[in-house]
C-alpha cells in the first residue's frame, strides 16, 4: 500500500494551496525558465529580492524562502542535476534534492509541501527514472517522518502524470 499522504496531481504549482512549494531551482538561485519563471512571475519580486541573499545553492542541496504573493508560504528552491548521460552522480544528486526539500519543509513546520518534476525539463533528466526516484525518496522519507501530512507530486503533462502513477503503484516493488 502507497502511503495515504502522496499524491498526484496535474496542473500549474503556483497555484496550490500548499504550506510548502519546490521550485526546480537553478544554482544561482536568480531564477530561469520552466516552472523557476513561473513560481518568480506568481510571487512577485520579493522572492528574487531574498534569493538575492542567499548566495546560490550547489546541485542536490535546497534553501528556503518565503512565498510573497503565492498560496504558498514557503519555496523551496532545490537545484537538481543537469542530466550528462547518467554516469555523473545524477540520480542521487536528484534523490538528494527531494530529501533535502522534505528536511527544510519539516523544520518549517510545513505540514504540505508540493514537487514539480525537478530537473525533467531544460535540465533533461528522463522522466520515467525521475518520477520512480522522485517517489522512493519521499516514500522513504515519510516512513520515518509523521509532521508532514501531504506531498503532492504536481506534473505540468500528461506523460509526468503517468510516469508519476506507474512509479507510486511500483513503490517497493523493483522490477524484475
Ligand atoms: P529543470 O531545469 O529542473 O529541468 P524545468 O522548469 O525546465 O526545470 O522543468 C521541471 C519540470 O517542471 C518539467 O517537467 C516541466 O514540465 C515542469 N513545469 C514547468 N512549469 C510548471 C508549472 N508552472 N507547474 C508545475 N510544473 C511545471
């Protein structure tokens, strides 16, 4: 049985109403495209303002602001790994992000947080093995974690969406 907490959704994260949203940040934290453009254009200026300070973030590791004008109170801003072939620490770098967002939403105090596919968009890393990564290393940490109350995986098509399904009904179980 998947753990009740994960969820799939289909749509803009800039829009849920979560205490905590990931922003698949580059490492200069000085916002970019994708869903970094979007979650910049929804909050507003400050965000960029106080990214300013925080003097970038290295690949696999997150940091923490606030959400101006979004739903959300928080963003947290996880650089993921630029996909190079896959021989170049890619998916732990990825796993790493995931576990980090969920350690800086927790000592918020963030009972929901929401993911967009980080990494799977300009930064190229496959779809299917990030969704699979993406969801072994919530599911870890939630077995272990009873603050947080709701992640919700937000896929921005289709194909995410599936690629998210197939991995959370997978969950444990590695293929033969
Ligand atoms: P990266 O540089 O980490 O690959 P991208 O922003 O290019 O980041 O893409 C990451 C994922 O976010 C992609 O799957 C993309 O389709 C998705 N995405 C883009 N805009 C949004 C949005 N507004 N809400 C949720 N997901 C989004």
């Amino acid at each position: 049985m998947p753990d009740p907490r994960i969820s799939i959704f289909e749509g803009d994260i800039t829009r849920i109403k979560v205490d905590a949203i990931v922003n698949a940040a580059n490492s200069s934290l000085l916002g970019g495209g994708g869903v970094d453009g979007a979650i910049h254009r929804a909050a507003g200026p400050q965000l960029l303002e106080e990214c300013r300070g925080l003097g970038g973030c290295p690949t696999g590791e997150a940091r923490i602001t606030h959400g101006y004008r979004l739903p959300a109170k928080w963003v947290i801003h996880a650089v993921g790994p630029v996909w190079r072939g896959g021989s170049h620490g890619e998916e732990a770098l990825l796993a790493s992000c995931y576990r980090r967002s969920l350690e800086l939403a927790d000592q918020a105090h963030a009972q929901s947080v929401a993911f967009p596919s980080i990494s799977t968009g300009i930064f190229g890393f496959p779809k299917e093995r990030a969704a699979v990564i993406a969801l072994e290393t919530c599911a870890a940490f939630l077995a272990n974690n009873h603050s947080l109350e709701k992640v919700v995986f937000c896929c921005f098509d289709p194909d995410s969406v599936e690629a998210h399904r197939r991995a959370l009904d997978h969950l444990g179980n590695p293929p033969p």
